[in-house]
C-alpha cells in the first residue's frame, strides 16, 4: 500500500506542476476576456430572469451585448438575442410573456424598441421607426413608454430630414446661447429636447406625452429614472428643471395627467434636487428621492412619499443617515428594496413605507439595483473586490444568495486574485477612516512590499466592495504591490457630516487621511518605506496634484488620471466646481486659491506620469497639458499620454490594456515590484 502511494504521489507531482505553471494573475488582457453582466430584471409573475452581457472582442475593439435568460433555480442559462449586436434596457410587458428592449439593427440609423416573446419560437420584432433613436423605456398597461430627443416643431419626416441633413452638412460648428453646452462626454445641441412618448405595444402611431406640456426633461442627461407612469396610465411624474435659470438647473418633481396639457411642481419651495419619481404599484403614492442642499451632489438623499389623494408629502427617512437610490417597490405597496451606500459596501436594504424603519438584508460583498416579482423572488448583481458581477437570487428574509449564472468561471479558474480586506486606521483629526488592503497573489508577510496608494475620484463617493474594470487593485497588487484605497474625508456612505466635512476645503482633511494612511502602512514590518507610489483619476487626481505640490511628499512617483490641476479653467467643464454653493471665484477668490493644486507648483519635485483623454468634458483635457507642460518647464521626469478617443474614462480594451501596460511601466521604474 505504500509503494502504491508513492506512486500515486509521484503521478500527482508533475500534474501539480503543470497546473501552478497554468495560473496566472488577474492581467488586463484577463480583465477584457471577461463578460460583464449588467442589472438582472425578474418578469412581474416570477418566472423569467433576464440581464444584459456584454462581452469584447479585442482584436476588432469593440464589445457586443446580449440579452441572455437564467432559470431561477441556477439550473442554467441561455442566450435569448443574436450574437454580435447589442440590446439594452430590457422590459418586461405586464404579464411576462414579452421583453422588450432597444436595439441597433439593419439599417436602423439609431436605437429602437424591438419586442420578442418570451415562450415561442420567433425572432425579435422591431415596433419603433423614431428617427433620434429611443431609451429609458418602461412598459405600462398597453403602452410601452419612452424618452426621445426631438427637433421642437417638427414631425418625424422633418425630423428625418433635419438629421440626415446635419450629417450631410460640411459645416461642423456648434452654436450655444444658453448653458447646458456638454455633459461629460458628449456635445448637447441646443436645438433638441427630451421628451417622454409611448406607442401600443400592438404598433401604431407614436403619441407625445411631455411634449405638449411645453416642458422638457433635463436638458444634461435623461434615462428611465427620470420619469414613471401611474398603473392606471392616467399620470405621469416627471423630472424637470423648475426654474428659468440653465447655469445652476433646479430639478423637480413634475406630475401631469396624460393629455390634459396641464402640469404641477410637486417640489417649487425645495431649491435641491427631487428625483427619481415611482409610483407604488396600487397608484397611490408617488414616491422620489430628495436632497436639501443645491451645489452639493454629495448630499444625502431622502426617501419622499406623495399621497396622490390628500397630495401631501412625507419624508420617510429624515432620520437615517444613508442616501436612498436604486430603490423598487414592494409589489404590496408597503415598502422598498434598495441598494443602498453603507460604509463602503453596497447593501439590499427593506424600508418601510409607513414609519421608515429600515432592515439590512445582504452584509458583505456588493449589491446592484434589485428587481422583484410579484411572488417575492428577489435578485440582483452581486459582485466583490475578488469576481465580477453576477447574477444572484436573493432570500429578503435572511440575505442567502443563490447564483444563477456560471459566467466567467472558465476564464478565472485558473487566475490567481490575491487577497483582500478592510482595516480602519486614525486620519485627520482622530477620525477613524476605513481603508481597503490588496494583497498581492502569493504574499509572505515575512518580506517587504512596494505600496501602491490609490486615491478615489469623487470626491463624494466611495470605493466599495466591487469589481472595477478601470482602476482594478487585484491587478495592481499581481505587479508586485501592495494596494491601498483608502475613503478619506468626504466620501460617500458613512454619513453627511463625514461625506460634508471637505467643502469647501478640498484639500487638507483627505490630504492628512492619505498620509496617515502611508504612515500606518509605513509602519507594517511587511512594507518598504523606501518603495512607495500614489496615483489617482478626476478628484483622485486632483488630490495626487496636490500631494506633487507638497515639500518632501513620500512618495517615489505619482501617476494622474484626469486630475482637476486648476480651479479656475476648470470653468471650462460641464459644471463648475464650488460655486453654485459657495460662490465663484470672482466672488469667493480665496476660496480657489486657497484649494487649487496649481498654486503649489514651485514645489513639484515627484516624477508624474499624467493621462487625459479629449472627449472628457467633465474634467477638460487642457487640465492635463497644464500639469504636464509645469511638469516639463521644472524640468521633472514626466510623461504625458493623451488618448483622443477616450472621455472621462479610458473605455476601449486596446487603450485599456495600454493604459495598465503605461502605469505599470511607471511606477515599476521608480518601486520595484515584487517582496524582497
């Protein structure tokens, strides 16, 4: 029995070498080979689990979606649309048996609704033909609802005509006379607005439902959150800017009966944002999410209950200190599930409807934007630091998951992600500030590791339990590093005066948090003080170009993302930084010198790898070539890489996989990787 045993082991060897030789780690070529799931929906009578996936083909450089249906006992799934073109928004019609969703198809010439029933045979059917395209669909009653950018005064031939006509024109000037001008990545043309309109699910003519009210939907951005139709389809809630003024829009709630003509502000005496307008599934109430401060996005936001008979309002959750969003019905009226902001995990919670008691449902890892049936069946995204989304069942009385897809498996099986937890440590002021810590694939803490701190972008969110394809710390912490993200003051999710303590100083709590931070790691036998880098994007970057202004900074290099250098031309964005709140910097100057990381120029000494990307609307290109052409006039070893394609975020897997491969090439230069 013995030498059986020796030769089995002897057997098993090799195969065991041959399998560690297999792994790999979490590389960026392993982040695109990935398919990334998008929010499950449930059909309203339980059976049918539908999610969007998207999956790239890097060679071709570009990523194509499917709608895929997973059974609701995990048993499997299977693809309901076509490979190789996308569908979004998919909704289900009132008795499950068909989704709709929007497509881009044959010789369409922008996105259309498409119907496809859900037990049958039988290929998508296109019901739409409306020539700026569709999104923000819903399906209520026999009418499928959806929002649409028109040319005001126009029929659908003119306006066929007016946009073939503007792609034939050689002239290619933008013309504004009032504010908005973009939104993050994109031109908004001041001839067109947003309206809502339906169509019988049977086909038909388009009907205008918000276009003859006269009153649009916010001109910035528009989706199915910013509207919902009644059970009955008599109202319609709707958002909408309330006052006359574009610079600093006033978002309200807006209800109107369909066809009446007439309109009513739900929310003139609030001067912040009221959103996200559902009503409850017996029609009763509307509810909305409300926030008390304008200029400050980060602000908390409160669930609101409008009762549509005694049309008085109540705030349900005055007293929780958690901003509500991705929040549902109960298909009984009497309460919500929503995924809510909880120190630095996304959790499913239960609200009640009449007294606002709030019940914590899931605990670990990250959760999406629910989705329920009627019969209760609850599901979502679940996602962590260590796999990608996924679609999972979730028992609301005790947060047990169950996984319905097999996605991705075969691609991580053999992928070795390193480990990962939170700690928390003392930053400014004694506060005690939580931090996540990656651990790099084989880590022994008996030898020394470079740092690698990663600063947030935000600055009003929060870095949570989940998955990032752009900024992914397991990938960071397979280089060789041990990886830091570190929610400094002022991020989301651990309550409004923690997320309000930085404004309008954006600059010295989260400074001080992030070198308390490198001083607790500085202090672990298992880090090498003498190896040390930091970077970050947008407000990430903003903080790293402040860090590069500081005298005897601690670290090696610096790498910035998209930073926001200067206060001032930062005028030049989508919005403006302080100044709805807290005055512009003609009115409020010290305010803006005070902050603005390019006042500390005369102090840059770190080599800085610095990236932007043109299309970036949010935080302006010429920010980038500001703090590179300083860096290169001081003489400081400085790259800049600039990606014309690329917006606010680096999105195509080609530009992607370079922008690790860059970042990788920097900071390994100036920390090498790997313990010693």
């Amino acid at each position: 029995m013995k030498k059986v045993g020796i030769l089995i082991l002897c057997l098993l060897m090799p195969m065991a070498s041959a399998f560690a030789e297999q792994t790999e780690t979490l590389s960026a070529e392993v982040l695109w080979q990935l398919k990334r799931i998008g929010s499950p929906i449930v059909s309203p009578q339980g059976d049918h689990i539908i999610a969007a996936v998207t999956e790239f083909d890097i060679p071709e450089d570009k990523g194509t979606t499917q709608l895929w249906s997973f059974a609701k006992d995990g048993s499997g799934q299977r693809a309901l649309t076509a490979k190789g073109l996308r569908a979004s928004e998919p909704v289900f019609s009132p008795d499950g048996k068909t989704l709709a969703f929007v497509s881009k198809r044959d010789k369409d010439e922008a996105g259309q609704i498409y119907l496809l029933p859900m037990n049958g045979p039988g290929e998508a059917q296109r019901l739409t033909e409306v020539p700026g395209g569709v999104n923000g669909i819903k399906w209520v009653g026999e009418h499928i609802y959806f929002i649409s950018r028109i040319f005001p005064g126009k029929d659908w031939e003119q306006m066929t005509e007016q946009l073939k006509a503007d792609k034939d024109d050689k002239v290619s000037a933008h013309q504004w006379n009032a504010l908005p001008y973009s939104h993050f990545d994109h031109w908004i043309d001041e001839e067109r607005d947003a309206h809502v309109f339906r169509i019988s699910a049977k086909g038909g003519d388009v009907e205008a439902v918000t276009q003859p009210l006269k009153k649009q939907l916010p001109r910035s951005s528009q989706n199915a959150g910013s509207y919902d139709i009644d059970p009955s389809e008599r109202w319609i809630a709707f958002n909408s800017n309330g006052s006359a003024n574009q610079v600093d829009p006033k978002i309200d709630v807006f209800l109107a009966e369909i066809g009446s003509g007439k309109y009513e502000n739900l929310t003139p005496n609030n001067q912040a944002p009221d959103r996200e307008p559902k009503f409850s599934p017996d029609g009763k109430t509307l509810a909305f999410t409300r926030q008390s401060i304008h200029g400050f996005y980060g602000d908390t936001s409160r669930l609101v209950l409008f009762d549509m008979d005694k049309r008085s309002e109540r705030v349900v959750t005055k007293d929780w200190d958690r901003s509500v969003s991705k929040y549902l019905w109960t298909p009984d009226s009497k309460g919500f599930y929503a995924s809510i902001a909880d120190a630095a995990t996304n959790r499913i919670y239960y609200i009640n409807a009449k007294n606002g008691q709030v019940r914590q449902v899931t605990n670990n890892t990250d959760f999406g934007k629910p989705s329920i049936a009627k019969d209760g069946t609850l599901v979502a995204a679940n996602q962590s630091f260590l796999h990608p989304a996924r679609v999972v069942k979730i028992d609301s009385r005790n947060g047990k998951i169950t996984r319905l897809d097999s996605f991705n498996d075969d691609v991580l099986a053999n992928v070795d992600m390193g480990t990962y937890e939170s700690v928390t440590y003392k930053g400014y002021n004694g506060d005690d500030i939580q931090m996540w810590v990656h651990y790099p694939p084989g880590f022994d803490k008996t030898q020394k590791y470079p740092l690698m701190m990663l600063i947030h972008g935000g600055p009003h969110g929060a870095i949570s339990d989940s998955f990032h394809y752009r900024w992914n710390a397991q990938t960071f912490s397979s280089w060789g590093y041990v990886t830091a993200w570190p929610n400094f003051h002022g991020s989301g999710s651990f309550g409004q005066k923690f997320t309000d303590s930085i404004n309008p100083d954006w600059k010295n709590k989260s400074l001080e948090d992030i070198y308390k931070a490198t001083d607790w790691f500085k202090n672990k036998d298992w880090i090498d003080s003498e190896r040390l880098v930091a970077g970050g994007g947008s407000y990430g970057g903003y903080l790293s170009s402040i860090i590069l202004g500081q005298k005897d900074n601690p670290f090696n290099a610096l790498f910035i993302h998209a930073a926001v250098y200067n206060m001032y031309s930062q005028m030049a964005a989508d919005f403006a930084v302080h100044s709805t709140r807290f005055g512009s910097f003609w009115e409020k100057p010290e305010i803006y010198k005070s902050i603005s990381p390019h006042y500390g120029a005369a102090n840059f000494d770190t080599p800085t790898l610095v990236i932007h990307g043109q299309l970036d609307q949010r935080v302006p290109v010429g920010q980038g070539f500001e703090l590179f052409r300083t860096l290169q006039t001081k003489g400081i070893e400085s790259r800049m890489i600039y990606f014309p394609d690329e917006n606010h975020w680096i999105l195509k897997p080609n530009n992607s996989i370079y922008w690790y491969g860059q970042v990788k090439d920097w900071v390994t230069r100036f920390a090498e990787p790997g313990g010693k």
